[in-house]
C-alpha cells in the first residue's frame, strides 16, 4: 500500500448578517491513479486529506474552496525493464455545492473545476538487452511546470452536531468525491542518459482521485 502526502489550509472569518462563513478538515480512502503508459500507469488505493473554506450563499447553496495535495509513487520491475519515478502538484478546487434538504441530515451535491499548479514528475528507467551486445537503455527526466485544469465532482449528506438548524456550530459529513485532472509539463530536463533512449517531448498525463472522505466542517 502506498499513501499520499496531503496538506490542509484553514481560513478564519467572521459572520456577515445570516451568511456564514465556514472551513473545514477531512481524510479519506479510496484510488489514487496516474494514466501515461503500459508501464508507467499506477493505480493504487491511498490515503488522502483535504481542506476548504467557503461561504454560504443561501440556505441552499454554497461556495467551497478545496485545497488537496496530489502525491504519487510507483516502482515496477521486470526480467529486463526497472521503471520508478513519482509525480506531486497541487491541486485548488472552487465548487458549487447545493443542499437538497434541511433536516438533522442533508444530502448535498458538489461540483466544479479543478486547477493543477506546481506539477513536478519524475521519470527513471533502466531496459536490459538480453541478446548481443547486451547492453543498457537508461533514460532519468523530469518534468515540470504548467497548469492542469479538470474537475471536481461530488455527493454526500452532512450531520449536525448541535441544536441549531439554520446555521449550526458543527458539521460531520460523508461524501463520495471524483476528481480528474490533465497535465501537459511544460518544462522537460534530461538528468541521465545512457544508450538510446526514446525521449518523450511533449508527454500528456491523466490523474484522478475517486473514494470516500469524511470531515468536519466549523461554522463562523
């Protein structure tokens, strides 16, 4: 089991008429992916964390601001191939997220776009000529840079953990969440080269993040 390292960001403020302002913490379990190539693919099960702040705009809708950070693994070897590397990038999530009832519970929905900043990803192979001359492919690159736009989707029901109704203090919340992003590096250095390696200059990686989360969310 490989685990993603995460950070949580938290805004304070304060309330504004009956509008309120809100932040909130959580950590979930599901499959982090990472789609380049047959042997570059990796897909696993993680450990994630997430934070946001938002605002409510009505009783019914709210604008959340999501903050989580991508981190990725992988090692493969094989009778003549060894490929290892790892990816990170930071991803900032502004949703829309509408409440479908008012009760002690509520199912809500939540969706909107996902921005990718400060993508780093780090290539290293070794493929072994097992015939004459037998000799040694090896190709370490990294690369860097660009934006990675795509999406956040997502449902769940939250709970109230006080009395008040309209605005309560305290939430817990569950929640299935799908989150796909594309990457195009816009950087590509070359760190090691040995034989004749085959360099790809303008890779395209796809990544998502799909599971169940829970948290809980302050109200100001």
């Amino acid at each position: 089991m490989k685990y993603i390292i995460c950070l949580t960001f938290f805004v304070f403020s304060h309330n504004v008429n009956s509008q309120t302002y809100f932040i909130s913490g959580g950590a979930g379990y599901g499959v982090n992916g990472l789609d380049y190539n047959v042997y570059e693919d990796e897909i696993g099960y993680k450990i994630a964390g997430f934070g946001s702040f938002g605002y409510y705009l009505t009783n019914k809708f709210t604008l959340e601001f999501c903050v989580n950070i991508f981190s990725n693994k992988y090692l493969k070897n094989g009778p003549f191939q060894d490929f290892s590397g790892s990816f990170q990038i930071i991803r900032i999530m502004p949703a829309v997220k509408y409440k479908l009832s008012k009760s002690f519970y509520s199912f809500y929905l939540k969706g909107g776009p996902s921005f990718g900043f400060g993508g780093n990803r780090l290539s290293d192979y070794y493929v072994y000529n097992d015939l004459p001359p037998f000799d040694i492919t090896h190709l370490k690159v990294n690369y860097s840079g660009g934006i990675s736009p795509g999406y956040l989707v997502a449902f769940g029901k939250d709970f109230r953990l006080n009395e008040e109704v309209n605005n309560p203090i305290f939430n817990f919340y569950i929640e299935y969440v799908f989150i796909q992003n594309f990457w195009k590096p816009k950087n590509i250095t070359i760190l090691e080269s040995c034989g004749n390696p085959t360099i790809d200059y303008h890779p395209s990686y796809m990544f998502f993040t799909e599971g169940i989360q829970v948290g809980l969310k302050y109200n100001f």
